[in-house]
C-alpha cells in the first residue's frame, strides 16, 4: 500500500528507465573505448593519421574519438554538449599576463580545450610569485613566465596550440596580436595597461573579460560586449596615482586572484563556446574574508566615451601613438617607482649609512612603514612611526633625539627615515622639514637597497 502520497507503479517505472539509460551510456563508453583500442592496434605504421584525425562513422559531428572521451564531462552537459565543445576547439583566447589572475585562467582554457592560446608576459619567474602564480614551479625560477605557462598548459592538453610572446605589451604590438584572437584576458594589474587593453579591443571589436584581485578582495567583469560598457565609460579619468595599489606594495592573499582568475576563464568560455550569460554588464566582486559574492549592475555603455560612444572615432592610428603612461600618470612597467621628491644633500645611501652607524654617529633612525611592515623585519634600532602618524609623534621624535645625545654626549644627533622602497621616507624629509626638523635625511632605496649593497643576508620582501 502506498504512503505518504509516494506511488510504487511511479517508483519502478523511474527506476527502469534509470537503468535503460545506464545501459545506453555504458553501450556508448564500451563503443568509445573499442574504437579506441582498435584504432591503437590497427595504426602500426607511419602512414596511419593520428587518432586525433580519424572520425568515428558513429557520430554526426567532427569531434574525434579522443576529444570525444577527453571532453566527455563537457559533452553531457546539455547546456553545452556537443556544440559548445565544438566552439570551444574552434576558438582563439589571448591571456594578458602570466601571473596571479593569467595562472588558473590559462590551466583551465588549456583542460577545457581552446583550440588556440596565446600568452603575453615579458616578466621572469620569482621565489615571491609561487605563493600565487600555481602555473609556474620553482624548476623555472629565473625563466620566462611564458616559457613556464606554455609548459604547463602543453603538459595539461597536448592536442591544443599555445603561442608565446615573450614581450611586454605595447600600443606598437597589441593591435597586431590582438587581432589574431576571438576574445581577450586582461590578467594584468596596472592601469596604464588596463586602459590601452580595453581600447585596443575597442578598436579591434573584441570582448573583454577584465578581473582584480589586491588583498582579500577581487572583481570581475566583461567589457565592450554586445552593447556592454567598455572601461573608459565607467572610468574616463584615471584615479590618482596614490589610489593605484598593487600586490607588490600592498599585498594579496594567494587564493583571490586564483578565485579571479578561474572565474576570468569561465566568462571566456562561456562567450567561446556561446552558452550561458557572460557578465556583460554586471560586476562580479568577492570579499575573501566574508566569503561573500556580489552581483552589481553597472552603468550602460557611455554615450560620451571617448573611444566606444555615438560620436568616437578613435583609430588604429590614433592608439598607436596614444601615451597610456602619461595619460594615468603611472608606469606600464611592474617595477616599483623610484621617486625624486627631495635634493640630494637631503640624502644618503645605505652604505653612507652603514659607515656612519660603524663611526658610532649619534642619530635616530625612524621607520615609516606600517606596523605590519615593521613586524616582517627592521633595520637594528630604528623607532617605528608611520608616515601618517608623523605629525602626531613629533613630541616622541624629538625625546629620541635628546635621549640618543645625551647617551652618546654631544649636542646634536642626526635624525634618519628609512621604508621600503625609498618613497615614502622622502615623503617624510618632506615634512619633518615642515615640522623644524632640516636636518633630517632619508635612506636612498629603503630597506630594499640595504639587503642589496650591504647585508645579502638581510631578508627581502
């Protein structure tokens, strides 16, 4: 008898059509496999084709019996199927950037089987990108990132074509590479780049599948696509050079931009193979530490723009000769700044230094980093005082003083800033001069010099 409204005749009629389905699937793999082994046996010689090019008299489309079973996850889904792994060995993706967000994106583009791949990088493996870029091993330390991420993509999926440019990214060469792919990954993390990507595709007519990740948190979104805003209509000014941080300088926990980056490849494969809905105008943001994920919505595709609206008319010609670097007031290259905001006889290098702390010289050595910079490591005897707390502290700053000349018993100490690059402690000269203070002098190159020209041994980060 049945209960609580459950109908055996319903049960068992689900359940045989559960097994026949079963049956068919284990038919098909069982015919998939025979081929397979047969194909193996029978292809002794070298005028046999690869496997790859043989075509089953099974099936109505072109996939071969390997991409049939390499792909078969794919296939069963009937959202995608067939057809969308069709597209997706038909397609052509360019990854900007080997690093935090182009690592997970490119290892899955390569699994998942786009037909054509191509990586830009001009930068070299480091120690300091292992604990993110999972594409590259410490076997390439010191390597092209490309050679590294070409590597492991060929090892993932050997039937697919990787290129290589081993170069940095210019308006000189990005409308020639550009052009020679469906869809484009910005998987860089400076704005000068951000900005000539996003009119290069413009220009070309190319979607743009744009992510972030700095600190806990990234975003994600696609640009100029089917109607969708491009990045100069949501940002026509560039944000102040002080507002632009990077994982170098402000650091990134190493999983986000592996979140970033995964998600980055799925928007690409949803357009390559034209399933699902691509976030074409909505953005993606994650907030590691909450575990939280938001959809927003963003503005329409600006009228005004200057390079996708009514009235651009923004050409090749004109991006080529287009200055993103002075445009953004930042660099394209991924090195660190190297500021001159202050006159050399406020200076002194890291070796000055070091004879002078060797003399025995009476002075005062403040650190202006932030406390958790302090806490990695510290030059011996230096008062950590962040930049922004200078004018607080300055009652402290001047007991230090008269405490180090009285101990070493002479009227006058020198008084020193040190940070880590050499930037900010001359950001400090500068307004410790303000506060009285003329005599203060900064460490030319911070701490990152000193593990350079005096200690090796001195830890760098």
């Amino acid at each position: 008898m049945a209960s609580n409204g459950i109908n055996p005749n319903q049960i068992h009629h689900e359940i045989e059509t559960l097994k026949s389905q079963k049956q068919e699937i284990e038919a098909r793999i069982s015919l998939l496999q025979s081929q397979l082994q047969q194909q193996g046996s029978s292809c002794s010689n070298e005028s046999c084709p690869p496997i790859s090019a043989v075509q089953s008299n099974h099936t109505n489309h072109s996939l071969p019996s390997d991409a049939i079973y390499r792909y078969s996850r794919h296939l069963l889904l009937p959202a995608f199927g067939v057809r969308g792994q069709s597209n997706l060995l038909n397609s052509s993706i360019l990854v900007v950037g080997a690093g935090g967000l182009g690592s997970p994106a490119l290892l899955y583009l390569a699994a998942c089987g786009v037909g054509r791949i191509g990586i830009v990088d001009h930068d070299v493996v480091e120690l300091n990108n292992m604990h993110r870029q999972v594409i590259h091993t410490e076997a390439y330390i010191g390597k092209s990132k490309v050679e590294s991420a070409a590597a492991a993509c060929r090892s993932i999926n050997s039937t697919i074509e990787i290129v290589e440019y081993r170069e940095a990214l210019r308006t000189s060469n990005a409308l020639e590479i550009f052009s020679k792919y469906d869809l484009i990954i910005d998987a860089t993390d400076n704005v000068p780049s951000r900005y000539m990507i996003n009119d290069c595709c413009v220009v070309l007519k190319k979607p743009l599948v744009s992510g972030a990740a700095l600190g806990f948190e990234g975003q994600l979104t696609i640009y100029n696509y089917k109607g969708g805003p491009c990045y100069r209509c949501l940002f026509p000014t560039p944000p102040p050079m002080t507002a632009c941080q990077r994982c170098s300088d402000s650091g990134v926990l190493g999983v986000v931009p592996g979140v970033i980056g995964t998600l980055q490849a799925l928007e690409a494969i949803k357009i390559a193979s034209v399933v699902g809905d691509p976030l074409s105008g909505r953005m993606l943001i994650f907030d590691a530490l909450s575990g939280r994920i938001r959809v927003v919505k963003l503005r329409e595709q600006s009228p005004q723009c200057k390079v996708c609206g009514e009235e651009a008319s923004f050409t090749p010609e004109e991006f080529k000769e287009f200055d993103y670097e002075k445009f953004t007031q930042s660099s394209l290259s991924t090195a660190p700044p190297k500021l001159e905001l202050i006159p050399e006889d406020s200076r002194i290098s890291c070796k000055e230094y070091n004879e002078k702390v060797t003399n025995g010289e009476a002075h005062v050595l403040i650190d202006v980093r932030p406390p958790h910079h302090y806490d990695i490591i510290a030059l011996p005897n230096s008062l950590n005082i962040p930049l922004s707390s200078l004018e607080s502290r300055i009652t402290e700053i001047s007991a230090a003083l008269k405490e180090e000349e009285a101990r070493k018993g002479v009227s006058h100490a020198q008084l020193y800033t040190v940070c880590r690059r050499g930037n900010d402690s001359q950001r400090a000269v500068q307004a410790l001069h303000d506060m009285g203070f003329t005599f203060a002098k900064d460490i030319v190159g911070g701490i990152t010099s000193w593990a350079q020209e005096v200690d090796p041994n001195f830890p760098a980060y």
